[in-house]
C-alpha cells in the first residue's frame, strides 16, 4: 500500500503543494486534491513554564486525491511531493514511511 507521509514541523505553509495538484487534476475553483490547514498563531505556556508560540500548517489530502496514479504509474512522484518547497513530503510504501517517524517531529501519514 501507497502513501504520503508529511512532517509537518517542517511545513511552512507556502501552498506549493496546493498548487501543483490543483493545476494536476485540473480542480474548479473552491476544490483541491490537497488543502492547507492552519492552527494559530496562539500563545500557549510551554513545558519549561515560558511562553510560546503555536503557529502549525498541515497539508491534509481530500477525496479528490489519487496520489497522481498517472504520474506514480510511471514513476514520478505525486505532483504535492514533487513541488514541496520545504522537502517534508514523502511518497512510498506506507511500511517504509512509517519508519521515518522518528517521535521528534509531529507527522501525519495518509493512504489510498
């Protein structure tokens, strides 16, 4: 089994991913394949007792997504991992992605 695994401590919210798949599937206004979502920003008191700040983006992927099945059919990557502008996208056997979760970093791995 496929997937996309993101870490999403690494996500800059930059759209790039949006984007690509938007023009890819050739998605009206108003739908997306992937869709940015974003937490924050909010101040929140952190373990050591200082405050921080929580400001995250997470790409999520939709219903509309086929992990480019005609891109990945020939190879490619999905066109959202191919245009990531922050690398942390990653597409592959969910097995295999799923040791690249190392417990450090918050990730979020989706399948088809």
């Amino acid at each position: 089994m496929k997937g996309i695994l993101i870490n999403y401590e690494f996500c800059t919210g930059c759209h790039s991913c949006e984007v690509a798949c938007k023009k890819h599937l050739d998605l009206p206004a108003g739908e997306f394949g992937i869709k940015l979502t974003e937490t924050g920003p909010f101040e929140y008191e952190g373990k050591t007792g200082k405050d921080r700040w929580e400001w995250t983006w997470l790409p999520v992927i939709t219903k509309a997504c086929d992990m480019c099945a005609d891109r990945t059919e020939k190879g490619k990557l999905p066109m959202c991992v191919q245009h990531c502008q922050a690398w942390c996208m990653y597409y592959g056997e969910v097995d295999e992605l799923a040791k690249k979760i190392d417990g450090t970093s918050r990730c979020a791995l989706f399948t088809r």
